[in-house]
C-alpha cells in the first residue's frame, strides 16, 4: 500500500474500535480523513464512508443484540423505517449540493447536541401522554416519546445521507435528550438504524455511480477488526464515561467539519 493507504487503514482501525464502544459508525471522521489523506473527490469518499460503516454496523447488530443485549427491536423498527428512506433520498440527492453547506449544518447539530447532553438537559416522558410508548426490554422497562423525535431523525437521517455518515451522531442525542431513552438501549439500538441507514444512503450512491471498490475492500478489514473489539468494551464502561464520551466525539466531529467546510 502506498499514497497514505497504510495511515488511513490504521486511522480508520482506531476510528472503528473508538466508535463501535459507542454504538456509532465512525463516519463523521472516515469521510475528512480519507478527503484529508488519499485525496478523493467528496462524492467518492462519502461513498466508500457508507460503505464502511455499513460492515461496521453489521459487525456492531451481533454483539449488541447477542452478548450486550442492548438492541431494542421494537424502537429499531420503527427507526429504521424514518432513517432508511430518508438518508437514501439524502444520499441520491447530493450530487450538485455544495458540501459547504451539508457540513456546515451538520456541524451546528452537532454542537448543539453536545451542548444538550453535557447539561444532561433532556425530555422526561410521561406514560399516557401522546406519543409516549411504554417498552419492557432485557429485564428493565422505559418509556420514550415517538412524537418528539420522529421528525428530528427523519432530518438526521437526510442529511446523514447525503454527507456519508451514519448520523448516529445525532440520532443517539435525539433518542437520548428528546425521546427520554436510556443512554445504553439508544447506543445498542442505534446499531442496527445505522446499518440500515448507510445500507440505503450506500444504494443511493451505487445508483449515482459514486463508489470505489478498490478501496472498500482494502478498508473494511480493519472496520471489521476494530468494530468486534470496540462493541465488546462496551458493557465494561461506566454510564458516565459513556456521556461524557459521547459529547467529545460529538464536539471533535462538529470542529472537524467545521475545518473541513474551508478545505
């Protein structure tokens, strides 16, 4: 491997291992890397992104469903059927959209999520009241409100599409801050609403002719490697850690893209 495919292989490892403890695809930092270090159009990268996060998300469903069992199916189906369309109508709807402006908007969310979750300022769902869904899942039981976080995910899910990324990065604050979720059951969930939303941003971009299969094959096995090891520290971590994780990676996701918009 030459042209900086050894350093983005074990960028991307590092990315892999880091995120899957989160429940996330590694996607806000897959797509500026491999713009930053292979020098490939956006629309090829953000293919490619999809892709990885795609096996890293597959990789992820096992151990968070089976050894974690964190993965609510209940909440996923429903998630799935939001984030699915919209980041395919995303993703197909890039091409000609300056990224300038995606990133920029991604970036704010970002931030404000970050921003939410550090003051632990969240909704409190109330059973009875509209939208509210009581859940018994592995032994505990939650309530989350389906009316509040419907539309925010649509819209996390569009313009996680059309970047190349997961959008866990917003989808796991929204279930969290907005639909009152607790934290573990929102990372272990969203794994399977992350593969089935690059698996539909990746389609959209298959269609536009925006993929590199030279690269996909070198990348995923690290992707592969570092998502086994990441879902399985999982368990090992404390809630706060997790919290407190999550809003940096947010924070240093919303500075990189802000960077990326002038470069």
């Amino acid at each position: 491997m030459t042209g900086g495919m050894i350093e983005t292989g074990i960028a991307i490892f590092v990315i892999s291992t880091i995120f899957s403890m989160f429940g996330k695809g590694g996607g806000e930092f897959y797509l500026p890397i491999m713009i930053t270090i292979l020098t490939i159009p956006f629309y090829v990268a953000a293919g490619v992104s999809q892709f990885l996060i795609m096996i890293q998300s597959l990789s992820m469903v096992i151990i968070y469903s089976t050894k974690n069992k964190l993965l609510d199916w209940g909440l996923a189906s429903i998630l799935v059927l939001v984030v699915g369309i919209a980041a395919f109508l995303g993703a197909f709807f890039s091409e000609g959209i300056p990224p300038i402006y995606l990133k920029g908007t991604f970036a704010l969310f970002l931030i404000a999520s970050a921003i939410f979750m550090l003051i632990n300022k969240n909704v409190k769902p109330k059973l009875g009241k509209f939208g509210v869904w009581h859940r018994k899942f592995s032994g505990d039981e939650y309530d989350i409100n389906l009316f509040y976080i419907l539309l925010p995910v649509f819209i996390a899910g569009f313009l996680a599409g059309m970047l190349g990324i997961s959008g866990g990065g917003l989808i796991i604050p929204i279930c969290v801050l907005l639909g009152g979720a607790p934290i573990r059951i929102a990372m272990g969930t969203n794994t399977f609403v992350v593969l089935v939303s690059t698996f539909s941003g990746f389609m959209g971009h298959l269609f536009k002719g925006g993929v590199d299969w030279r690269l996909i094959l070198i990348f995923s096995i690290p992707v592969l490697f570092g998502s086994q090891i990441g879902s399985r520290m999982h368990t090992k971590v404390s809630e706060k850690f997790l919290k407190v994780g999550l809003v940096i990676i947010l924070t240093v996701a919303a500075g990189w893209m802000i960077v990326k918009m002038f470069h």
